[in-house]
C-alpha cells in the first residue's frame, strides 16, 4: 500500500503552543472522520517558532478530499487558528521508509 507526505510549515507564537497541542489530536480525528484516507499526522517543532505539521495519507488525492468538505470543519478550523503563516512545502509519494 502506497502512503503520502504533505508538509506543511507555520508559525505559532508562544502563547498557542498549549491550545495547538490540545486540540491537534482531536481536530486530527475529527478529520480522520471525514476523510478515513488521513492516517495519521505529527507536529514538529523546529525551535524558532516554526513548526511543520506532517500529513499521512493513504491515497495521493486525500487533501483535495478532505478539503472538499471544509464546512463541516470544526476543531480543524480551530486548530488553523493557531498555525500562522501556513503554507504547504511539500507532498508526494513515501518511497522508502527505515
């Protein structure tokens, strides 16, 4: 089974770092509800206020899926309130894993 990365970088001030942890996991499944095609996501912390939020999924299309159904967001829409300046940098096909 093929699996996908889509990276994307932002920037969350100090004082959202607490409210971003707690609400990642549940805007996580809340997304995974919505689109079974998301496995599963990680928060990076590089340190400097940026972060990187990593997307897994299981098929190439899934965050036009998931983004096809925007409205019904809720969490994750709280939780993009936190991240700042956010872009996508990067998504493709994972070749190889270690």
């Amino acid at each position: 089974m093929s699996e996908y990365l889509t990276v994307f970088r932002a920037k969350v001030a100090g004082g959202h770092v607490e409210p971003l942890l707690e609400v990642e996991p549940k805007a996580i499944a809340e997304a995974q509800r919505l689109c079974p095609e998301l496995l599963g996501a990680d928060l990076v912390d590089l340190g400097d206020g940026t972060w990187l939020h990593m997307l897994r999924w299981s098929a190439s299309d899934s965050v036009e899926r998931l983004m096809a159904r925007a409205e019904e967001f809720d969490l994750v829409h709280t939780m993009h309130g936190y991240l700042a300046d956010a872009e996508q940098i990067g998504h493709g096909e994972v070749v190889s894993r270690s």
